[in-house]
C-alpha cells in the first residue's frame, strides 16, 4: 500500500522512570549491533569464495532490504496486536533458525530466499526497539538518547568482526555463532514481556507528502542506506581483491563503524549550532572524496584504515543530520510518518545500490565500489546546496 501508518504508543507503568524502562533496550540494541556486525561479511564472502560474481552477490545481499520493505510498515501493527516484546522474541527465534539454515546448503538461489526471510525477521527488532525508545523519554532527553543507541549499535557492530577473528569467516562456525548471538537480543527484553510499553496502531496516510515536503532529507536517508549497505556488503570483499585476507577486510568493517562511535558527537554538535543543510553538505562532500581516495591507498597501507574510519564516520552522520531536517518540519504524528518513510528510504538505497555497485565492480572492477558511491554522494551535496541557496 502506498499509505503509511502512524504511530502511537501508550505508556505503561515502566514509563514512569524513563531511564530504568530503556535499559533493557539499550541492552537489546547493543545486541542487535553484535549480531549484525557478525552476520553481514559471512554471506559476501562465501560466495565470493564459491566464485559468485559482484553481480550476484549484490542481488542476494539486496534481499535483506526487499524483505525489510515489504513487511516493515505492518510491524507496529503486529507490536500492537501481540506487544512488543513476544513480536521480538518470535523474531529472532526465527531469525536464529534462518541464519542455522545457511549450513545446509550452497545454493545462491535459496540464499537469496533465506536473505529475505532475513529482512523481515531482523527489521523487528530495529522498529521496535526504536518505537519502545521514543516512547519512555523525555523530549529533552531524546536527542541524547538516540545518540545513544546509535553509539550502542555502532560498537556491536564494530566488535563483531573481531568474534569472526576467532570463529573464522567460512564454514559452518561463523553461522552457528551468529545464530546463537542473535538469541541474546531478546534476553534483557523477557522481564518485560508484559509490562513493555503498548503500542496502538491506527491508520493514517501521507507517505508521498512527507517525502515530497523534504526532499534533501529523505534524499539524504536513501543516499545514506546505500553508501553504508554496500560498505557491508562489499568492503570486506572489496579488501581481498585488493590483496588482503578476508580476515583483515572484517576489521576493516570495524574501522568503518568505529568512526561512527567517535565523530557522531561532534558532527552532531555541528548540526546543532549552524545550518544542517551545510553540515550535511560537508558530510556528503567528505564521504566523496574519502571514496574516491579509496582505491588510491594501497591496501597494506595503515593509511587505508584512517580512511575507511575517517568514511564511516562522516557518511554515518548523514542519517542522524537528515533526521534532524524532519524534525525542523514535522511535529506530533507526523513525525512518525516522515520518521517510517525516512527508513524506507534507507532500506531503498540498499537495495538499489548493492546490486548496481556490484554491477560496477564486474565492469570495471574493484575501483567500482569507490566510483559508484562517489557519483551518489556527490549527487547529495549538490542537493544541500541548491536547497541552502534556495531558502537562504
């Protein structure tokens, strides 16, 4: 359907101490990063060593973003119907039994399916997780808050590859693993089986409206998904073409999220005190350059990891910058709406940009990966100009 739904949430008793109701989501989400961390190299990079093609790769990684939008505007409706924490923990169950089935077999074409049952099992936690947050906090809590869960995420996923430094990244080790991993999301969350915040689902429209009422920010949320996506998807590939062992490219993952945990605080600084507009202009303009230097840096170089941390860091501040661009424009449920559309948005520039980046690197190889998010990043600074010259 083309129409959205907006949220609303009904506090429970755990609301009335914000910070004591967010601990075992804060816990919940760490989780969810660990897990993630872990699970998003395995899938590359064993096709890459069965001889997949970028292509093909790109395709099967991109089904995680189709099933994430297919089923994730019913997801408050489900949180509603059978309360957020059994939706979450039918969730990872699933998922845990999803990522166990990848030992079963080598087929890319049931990869692909098990991709997206992944997408519509992983999208859970993440909706919820953050419908449960913006409930129990305080309006002038929530900005730190978000700021929060978003270093707790980063950190997951920054140490997940060091798990793969011990399990390894083939077989059946790393799988079962992350499996196991993914069960954790849903233990700090069991206490709160009943006593979670309830959340009411009623219908309400305005998709297009809200993209069309900020477009740079919702251009923003898709240029981000797809710079980020096909990071995870192709960096650590990226990294053995160019010489390295597939070991080394996950840390590289690890360098490209640690930027995240040590530069949101000061570009978020930034998009508090002068325009966001022209703060995520110099965001989108860095993360140009930085990955158009890539392939310029010799890969057994130190210097390569200053500057996948220094891209990790500046192109991650995207998403916390275009949110606050909604903010500026949309109050009460409204903002839910913009808040849902700036996801999918997201989840779209995964979507289309893994496969297309793959496509490059078959063309004209692993350079591709730097060129293509070049052209896209840059499309956005063009974007925050116009607008910051347009409005002044």
């Amino acid at each position: 359907r083309s129409a959205l739904k907006a949220i609303c949430v009904l506090p429970s008793s755990t609301a009335e101490n914000p910070w004591r109701a967010l601990l075992p989501v804060f816990l919940a989400c760490a989780a969810i990063g660990l897990q993630a961390g872990v699970a998003l190299p395995l899938v590359p990079l064993a096709l890459e060593r069965q001889g997949a093609d970028k292509f093909t790769i790109g395709v099967i990684a991109a089904a995680w973003g189709i099933g994430m939008l297919a089923f994730g505007t019913r997801i408050p409706q489900m949180a509603a119907r059978f309360g957020a924490v059994p939706l979450i923990v039918v969730s990872v169950v699933v998922g845990s039994a999803v990522t166990v089935a990848y030992t079963l077999t080598s087929s890319p074409v049931v990869w692909f399916v098990l991709s997206l049952l992944h997408g519509i099992t992983g999208g859970v936690p993440w909706v919820v997780s953050e419908i449960w947050m913006n409930v129990v906090v305080e309006e002038k809590r929530r900005g730190r808050v978000m700021g929060f869960y978003a270093m707790l995420v980063a950190l997951g996923l920054a140490l997940g590859p060091l798990v793969l430094q011990v399990t390894g990244v083939y077989g059946p080790a790393p799988f079962l693993t992350c499996a196991a991993l993914a069960l954790l999301v849903a233990v700090p969350l069991l206490p709160y089986w009943k006593s979670a915040p309830a959340i009411e689902h009623t219908p309400d429209s305005g998709f297009m409206i809200v993209v069309k009422a900020t477009p740079l920010a919702m251009f923003a949320g898709f240029v981000c998904g797809l710079g980020e996506q096909v990071a995870f998807s192709f960096l650590p590939v990226y990294a053995v073409g160019a010489g390295v062992s597939a070991e080394t490219g996950a840390l590289w993952l690890s360098a490209f999220v640690m930027g995240n945990v040590i530069l949101q605080w000061p570009i978020g600084w930034m998009a508090d005190h002068y325009d966001r507009r022209a703060v995520l202009a110099g965001c989108t303009l860095a993360s140009a350059v930085l990955v158009g230097l890539l392939p310029m840096v010799p890969a057994q170089s130190p210097a390569v990891i200053g500057v996948v941390l220094l891209w990790g860091g500046i192109s991650f501040a995207i998403y916390p910058v275009g949110l606050a661009l909604l903010g500026q424009h949309f109050q009460g449920g409204d903002i839910a709406r913009a808040n849902t559309a700036f996801s999918m948005l997201y989840i779209l520039g995964g979507l289309i940009g893994r496969p297309l980046t793959g496509a490059a690197m078959d063309a004209i190889g692993d350079p591709g990966l730097g060129w293509t998010l070049a052209i896209f990043y840059f499309a956005a600074t063009v974007a925050a100009l116009l607008a910051l010259s347009r409005r002044g």
